[in-house]
C-alpha cells in the first residue's frame, strides 16, 4: 500500500472521530409523546435509569446527553420502548432531539421524540 493510500485510509478511518462532539451527561430527559389515535400529546420528564408508562407502550431512559457547556443545546436520550406484553422492544437506541427524523421511532400509534436533557 502506498503512503498516499495510506493516509487517505487513516483520513477516513479518524473523520469520525474528529467530529464527535464533547458532551456532559444529564440528569434525566423531557420527552414529548403523541397517541396518534386520540391526538393526544403528553410531555414526561424521566431520570436516568427510570421507565414510564404511556398508554400501550413502556419508555425506559438509558441515559441523556448534552453538549458542553449548553445545557439547552441539543439532547442525546438513549431509549428503550416496548409495547405492553411484548418483550421485544420496538425501538432501542438513541434518540437527538435536533434531528428527530434520524431514528424515529416506528410505531402505528405512538411517537417519541427527546424535548431536552435535565440537569437537576
């Protein structure tokens, strides 16, 4: 392998990781939740490590994320949804709240989106 090759390689290879940002964990999470059904729109507030319950659907906050220094900046939630009963979940993975259409969840009745991170 040339040195030229080489070096494209590592450029690709470190990109990603020169573009990760810092970020500080929070306390816990805002998400707004929609029943599709009955039009209904509730904002829960969960503490890292914690689930609710809303309507058919169980929500389990892993962990929130926010960059630092901006606690009002964006929001990273790592979530866990299941339907009543059933033990797979529906959705598992992290949620931004900027980009809500990144990994939408992909439920007939319910949406989740992360609003923010708490810090208190």
């Amino acid at each position: 392998m040339s040195l030229r090759a080489l070096t494209a390689a590592l450029a690709l290879v470190a990109a990603p990781v020169l573009a990760q940002e810092t970020v500080n964990p929070g306390t816990g999470a805002v998400l707004r939740v929609l029943d599709k059904l009955n039009a209904k729109v509730n904002d829960v507030t969960l503490a890292n490590g914690s689930s609710v319950q809303q309507g058919l659907i169980e929500i389990v906050l892993s962990e929130c994320r926010f960059p630092v220094g901006n606690p009002a900046g964006d929001a990273y939630a790592f979530l866990t949804i299941r339907e009543a009963g059933v033990a797979q979940p529906v959705y598992r993975g992290w949620m931004i709240a900027s980009s809500p259409a990144l990994n939408p969840l992909d439920h007939p009745r319910y949406d989740v989106w992360v609003m923010r991170c708490t810090t208190s």
